[in-house]
C-alpha cells in the first residue's frame, strides 16, 4: 500500500500531537507529585514552613537522590571498589 506525500505529512502531525499530549500529561503528573511530596514535606517539618525553607528541604532531598544515583552507576560499572 502507498501513501502519498499529504497522507505521510498528516500521520506524522497526528503522531507529534500524540507525543506532545503525551509530554503533557507526563509533566503534569510530575507536578502533582511534586506537589504532594512538598505538602507532605510542609506537614513533617511543622506545617507553615515558609517556601525558602521547603526548597531547601527538596534541594538536599534531590541532590542525596543524584548521589545515590550515581554511587550506583559507578558500583555497576565497577568504579567505586
């Protein structure tokens, strides 16, 4: 079966509007995560916590997890022996 040139140009717009709808929602899901876990964060330090404070909290949070991130790659690969 041929497609011509218009049909290719079509189904390949349908695709990227699927794929962008797709970033979307994955976006918007990490953002209503995130949300929850500052919620979550703001109850167990106290409830009130000003902002600055809370990024701070998820600033530490982020960077143990890239620590730990990479202390695993490099116990795979064999770096860390």
């Amino acid at each position: 079966m041929k497609i011509s040139k218009k049909q290719l140009r079509r189904i390949i717009k349908e695709e990227k509007r699927k794929l962008l709808r797709e970033g979307d929602n994955q976006e918007q899901t990490l953002l209503a995560a995130l949300d929850e876990f500052v919620m979550v964060l703001d109850e167990e330090m106290g409830y009130g916590v000003p902002n600055d404070e809370l990024k701070v909290e998820v600033y530490k949070i982020v960077d143990e997890y890239f620590k730990q991130q990479e202390f695993m790659d490099h116990s795979e690969s064999g770096g860390y022996e």
